[in-house]
C-alpha cells in the first residue's frame, strides 16, 4: 500500500525547504527534482537524460501530448487525443472511429487535416526584461497592456530569430516569465489507430476508474519536406512488463491546475464556476445526445464531440465532489491560516496580508462575469469571429494586438483558419441554435443585439438561415477574407461574417473586463507568490499551464473500500471483464480481438498505475523508466485523482496508463502489423 511521505525541496524561487507529499510535483525541465530523486529514490537525473527525454516529447496542439518512439518519424499518443484528427479523416464510407485504422505502406497514411505538434527546443527565463517593462506604479490596464507588449515583443524576436514558435509562459502565478521554442511539426499523418470499442473499452461506466483494459493508443507519423522525417532523438522501447514499486517518470503538457488558489478562490469554483460549466455540459450533453439519434450518419458526425462533452463533464464532476468534501478545504484552510500567522508575526512581509482579501473581492467580479460571453461555441461561428478579429488585430502594431492575433503565432492561426476539416451544416445548425437560444437566456429577448441578431426569427429558424447562407465552410473564401484584410471583411455581406461582426464589439468589452480582472489577480497571486516563499520556500514547481513537465512516481496499487487494487491488468482481464458485462454494448470488444484470441499471449501486461502527479493534458504522455525508455502511455486518472488540479495526494490517486508491452503485443497479433511493432523503439 502506498504511505505518504513527507519531502523538503529546494524550489526556483528560494531556498528555503517546504513540505511535499508522496511524489507530488509536476517539475519544469529547467529546474529539475535532483535532489529529490537522489534521496528519495536514488536516482541522478543527468541533464543527458533530461534533453533526451524532452525533445522526444511532443505537445498536440488539439490538446494532450505525445513522444517520438521511432528514428522515421512515429509518434505515439492516445486514441482520445487523435480523435479529433480521426473525426476530421473520417467519412460515411471510412468510419476511422468505429473501425480503427493501419497503414500497411508508407502511402496508405492519411494526412492530418490541421493538426500541429509542438517539439520543446529550449527555456529562457526572461522574468526580469517582462518585469522591467511594467511600470512601478502601473494600474492593473496600463500594467496589462505594457506586460502584454512586451511579451509580443520577446515572442516575436525570438520568432525572427529562430524560426521556432515561441511562447513567453506565465509561472508561479505571475512571479516568473518564460520563454518556451518549439519546432513545429504541421505535416502530420495518422499510421495506426484501434477501434474505439478497443480504445474506450467500457464506456463512460469505466472513465475515471480502475482497473481498466483500454488500448487507447494511437501512432501517427511527422513528416519534412514530404518525407518521413529523420529523428535523432526518440524512445527506445522496453519489452519487460512492470513490476510493483518500480520508479518511473511522465513527460508531458498537463493543462491547468489551481493550487496557488486561495481558500477564497476555491469557494468559488465549488459555489460557482464548477456548477455553472456543468450546467453547459450536461446541457451539450443531451444536445449532441439527440442529434446522435438522427441516424448512423448524425451519430458518426457528432461522436467526437459528445465524447469530449462526456469526458468533461465527469471530470468535473469528480473535481466539483472533491471541492464539496469538506475534508478537501479543512486541508487547505489549516494551510492558509497557518501562513496568515506567519505573515502577520514578520514585519516585513505584513503588508502582503491583505492580499487574500484583494483575490476573495476578485472572486465576486469572476462570478458576476460567468455568463458573460457572446462566444458562440459553433465551428463556422468561431472562423468567423476569428477572421473578423484577425482583419481588425492586422491594422494594429504587433505589440498592441491580442495574444493570439501576433506575428509569432499566426503561423498557427492560419493553420487552423485554413484547415480542411469537414465540416457539417446540420450540426452547425443544432450547434449555433442552441447557442442563440442560451443568448437569449443571458440576455434577454428585448435585449437590442439578440433583436438585431435574430432579425425577427426565433433560434431555429434563424440559425438554419445563417448556415445555409454561409461561405465560411469553403477554405478558399476564408483564404480570400483572411488575405484581403479589414477592407474585404468589413464589405463582405456574409451572414456568418455579420453575426461575428454584430457580436465583435460586445466580445471585444467583455473581454476587456476579464483581462483586467486577470491582471489584477495575477498581480495577488504575485505577491502571494513572494509570500508563501518567504515563509514555506516553493516546491520547486510552479502550477501547470499546458507546457512541458516532468512528473515521476511509482508503480504501486492502492485501498479502495478496503479492497486492493492491483497496480497491473492484462489481456485475459479484459475478456473477463467483457464476458462479466456481455449485454452491455460499451463493453463488446472488437471482433478481430476474438479471432486473435488464439495467438494471443493472454498475460500480456495491457493497463497499470503508478503515483505520477498529472491532471488534463497529460493524456498521451509517454512514461519511461530509470533508462528513459518508454515502458508506457497515460490515458487517464481514477476517480480519486481529479482533485489533483488544486491538491496532491497519492494514497489512492492514480495516473492510469497502457502498458508498451501491451501496445506492441496488439499491434503485432490482433493488428496484425508485425512490421509495424518491430519498428517501434528503433
């Protein structure tokens, strides 16, 4: 049974020791655990290994993350990750969804349609020139706009500079600002993919929990200059199962998490933003639900997306339950009052008190604003908007524009704007009369923009016209609005191009207010920042933000209603579990696993778990072991991890990944692309 162990870490910001729990950490590759794995775990992470290990990671920009684990170019992540390319490659007559997919040639592999993954080439930290360029006494707008001109600054002659996308990240809730370049690899193709009723195997029911028998794995390939590319460097893999208590590691791009929060914060996303984004999803939820039962073609059109509704809402709704038990705040109050002390008993530090009280004011603005959008979540809705803003954004100096809108992403920008992507009016029409109906809601019926927008029709009706009168699902039209500037644009008469054109004003003030807001509590959170180090040190890691970190931990099972979990399951496991729930249809395997029974090696090692700190974003991080190879992918958490966005803990928290043995067991017998499994790891 995993114990938790108490830890001291020396952290980025000072030296003073603070206490940690068990293997929390999700460390930035710049400022590694040395110590830590040394006494805890007698590890010396070399900096060879590190670089190693981070320029064989890669960052979807779909969201999640993924490894290079061939010299020609294969890239491993998951199967939820690649869905969303999955989703866009399929067609009525190749449902890459339900039937999965393997390329038995180099030219059978299929073209990514928009998809970018990010390679972490270097770290710069550039805190003190961000700093510097922030006036002393600087309102929270001017100290915004000055912050955010500098940034685009660095970004974009980092840009010019080298080529690589280029990032200034946020750390330690504004005490800290990096500079992250990636190589970019947009020429992207997908190889292998099993069937969803493999990746996915028992549904919702099984999402979250443990033990599970998922193959939610997916290989795709980058290429260069039309060519698989050459890779020098890439995971090797290993061939031995796992053993109990085994230390390894995770590198990936987990997505957010909340620990810096204060008790104030935390009061609110349990008492409001919580509740209120489950509201949206379960109402999404029962919206793709019902266009689903259209027919098979309806429910091919809209599955990717009521996955990723489903997905979310029972994330959120471990999160919310986590917030809800009142064990959860008793942990973080008893942490926050005894810091308060502290503070309150050093002079120079007293003056930082009243923070607190600035970020739980900062909470009552966040709620007032919830419902505050005009951000209507529809595909050709958001190439509208997006092209609208981009036509105005160009006029301005780079330094001036919003953060999307600079010369250093709009590479990216453009990629996704052009992408050729299918892209389906009867689901755009269910999709933005449902987001006119929720306007009308928030707003009013007799507001004078809904008058204007619904040009006397109700939802439906006014949605269907929108859709049907739109060039926005043609690539050349947006190419040609995107090329011809604020001029083409403002002339185009475009119903989907006028609606975003209707709305820009009230987003552009909207999102004004949220900025500041933003700005004001990374300011607190700054200062809380200087605070907690001064009286506790930093635990060496700043919260996650959707880049690049290492998370380490140990094979290990846990308690559950007093019952043991083992760390390990395998193939003869999964074909128990489906003949234990035969009737069930999220619990059908394939067909081809049945005739593959036979070659089968049944105690194949197929899922584990391990005490690794991650959260949303690490799906498709590869785990490797003291040698750095790959011995497995995450593709999840239990149940008992979701609280891991604003707390730690590893008595029954579990990241959830597939065993590599599994994944080339399966590829080579089920698959039946044993050319394909020999070149992993090669």
């Amino acid at each position: 049974m995993t114990t938790t162990v108490m830890l001291t870490l020396s952290g980025a910001l000072g030296g003073t020791a603070v206490t940690l729990y068990g293997d929390e950490g999700m460390y930035l590759f710049n400022d590694l655990p040395k110590e830590t794995l040394k006494s805890r775990h007698d590890f010396e992470i070399t900096q060879a290994w590190a670089d190693h290990l981070r320029l064989s990671s890669v960052r979807f920009n779909s969201g999640g993350s993924g490894s290079f684990v061939s010299s020609d170019g294969l890239v491993l992540t998951n199967h939820h990750v690649a869905s969303d390319t999955l989703h866009k490659l399929s067609t009525p007559e190749r449902n890459l969804i339900d039937d999965g997919f393997t390329a038995r040639s180099i030219d059978e592999e299929l073209k990514a349609p928009d998809l970018e993954l990010n390679q972490l080439h270097s770290i710069e930290n550039v805190t003190d020139r961000v700093n510097a360029a922030v006036d002393d006494d600087a309102g929270p707008e001017t100290a915004f706009k000055q912050r955010r001109a500098i940034i685009a600054t660095i970004e974009n002659e980092s840009f010019e500079s080298t080529g690589f996308r280029s990032d200034v990240i946020t750390l330690f809730g504004g005490a800290q600002y990096h500079l992250y370049r990636y190589k970019k690899y947009t020429d992207v193709r997908l190889v292998w993919a099993p069937e969803t009723a493999a990746a996915f195997f028992g549904g919702d029911a099984d999402n979250f929990e443990y033990p599970r028998y998922n193959l939610d794995a997916t290989l795709m390939r980058v290429y260069e200059d039309g060519k698989p590319a050459k890779l020098e460097h890439f995971l090797a893999w290993n061939d031995q199962p796992l053993q109990g208590g085994e230390l390894v590691f995770v590198s990936g791009n987990p997505g957010r998490t909340q620990r810096i929060y204060t008790v104030d914060a935390l009061r609110y996303l349990r008492d409001d933003r919580l509740p209120y984004v489950l509201d949206y999803l379960r109402r999404k939820e029962i919206l793709m639900q019902q266009f689903s039962l259209n027919g098979a073609e309806a429910k091919r059109r809209g599955r990717d997306e009521l996955f990723g509704i489903q997905n979310a809402r029972k994330a959120y709704t471990g999160m919310l339950a986590g917030l809800q038990n009142p064990q959860t705040f008793a942990a973080k109050k008893g942490r926050e009052d005894k810091l308060l002390a502290a503070i309150a008993d050093d002079a120079s530090l007293a003056p930082l008190a009243g923070t607190w009280q600035d970020v739980a004011k900062l909470q009552k603005e966040k709620a007032d604003m919830l419902d505050q959008s005009v951000n209507l979540r529809s595909s050709l809705f958001s190439l509208a908007m997006n092209t609208v803003l981009l036509a105005e954004e160009d006029t301005k100096p780079n330094e001036q524009r919003l953060s999307e809108f600079t010369d250093a992403g709009r590479e990216s920008l453009l990629q996704r704007l052009l992408s050729t992507a299918p892209i389906y009016d009867d689901l755009e029409t269910v999709k933005l009369a449902d987001e006119l109906s929720r306007l009308i809601e928030v707003r009013g019926a007799d507001d004078d923009l809904v008058v204007e927008i619904l040009a006397g029709k109700g939802p439906r009706e006014r949605a269907a016209e929108i859709v049907a009168g739109t060039r926005m699902n043609e690539v050349p039209y947006r190419k040609e609005l995107v090329d011809g500037g604020r001029a083409v644009v403002l002339q185009s008469d475009d119903p989907m191009i006028q609606l975003a054109r209707w709305l820009e004003p009230e987003y552009r003030r909207i999102r004004e207010i949220n900025e500041k807001i933003d700005e004001r509590e990374r300011q607190a959170y700054a200062k809380i920042t200087e605070a907690t180090t001064a009286v506790e040190g930093t635990g060496g890691y700043p919260d996650a933000t959707f880049t690049l970190r290492l998370a380490f931990g140990t094979v290990n099972g846990y308690d559950e209603d007093g019952k043991w979990i083992e760390p390990t399951t395998d193939f003869a496991g999964a074909f128990t579990h489906a003949a234990d729930h035969e009737g069930q249809e999220d619990f059908d395997l394939p067909s081809r696993w049945y005739d593959a029974k036979d070659r089968l090696d049944l105690s194949t090692q197929l899922n584990f778990v391990c005490t690794a700190d991650i959260i949303g974003g690490n799906s498709g991080s590869p785990v490797v072991d003291r040698d750095g190879k790959l011995v497995g992918l995450i593709f999840d958490g239990n149940i008992q991890s979701l609280t891991a966005d604003y707390l730690y803990s590893d008595e029954q928290a579990r990241a959830v990944s597939v065993s590599a043995v599994g994944i080339r067991e399966a590829i080579e017998k089920i698959y039946q692309a044993p050319d394909l499994a020999k070149s992993l790891g090669q």
